[in-house]
C-alpha cells in the first residue's frame, strides 16, 4: 500500500501544465548532467526532448500570460513541486557530493 501524499494545492489547468512541464524538464536536464551520467546516447536522447520539453513549458506560461494570469504563486507552486517530489527531481541537477 502506498504512503498518503498530502494533497496538491488548487492550481488552474495552465499552472498545472506549467509544474508538469517544468519537472519534466528538470528530470530531463538530470539525465544530461555530465557529472552524474556515464552514456552519451542517454543524454543525447534526453538532450533531444528537452527541446520539445521546453517549448511546452513556453506554451504553458505564454497560456497562462494570455488569460490574465500574470503573476506566478511561488508559495502554491512551490508546495506543488514538493508533492510532486521536485526537491529529489531537483538535486539530481546539481553535482553530486565530492568524493575524498
């Protein structure tokens, strides 16, 4: 059985589409991380979809831009990425820790 996630905030179906597009493009971008990564073709690959990735995300806050939605909740947004567990997705961005 799985664990009970807490709930995801309200978001409108553009902010929803903003959080979904973003996380994709960071797990894209942790599959081209050079530092964490140990084949090309992985990357290439992942490389090659962020690029659509990307173009989503655009279309998403442009979406958004368009009705009005002008300013950006970070705090409901924020809360989102955490559900949708962001802050692993996240890290696998960054460099890995030193090894002595």
């Amino acid at each position: 059985m799985l664990p009970d996630l807490p709930p995801l905030p309200a978001l409108t179906r553009a902010e929803g589409e903003v959080i979904d597009r973003y996380l994709e493009a960071v797990d894209l971008l942790g599959r081209i991380n050079p530092a964490r990564g140990d084949d090309t073709y992985r990357g290439l690959r992942a490389a090659q979809a962020l690029v659509s990735t990307a173009v989503e995300l655009r279309d998403a806050l442009a979406l958004m831009h368009q009705r009005g939605e002008s300013r950006l909740c970070a705090d409901t947004l924020a809360r989102a990425l955490r559900t949708l567990d962001g802050v692993r997705r996240a890290a696998r961005v960054g460099f890995p820790p030193e090894q002595n």
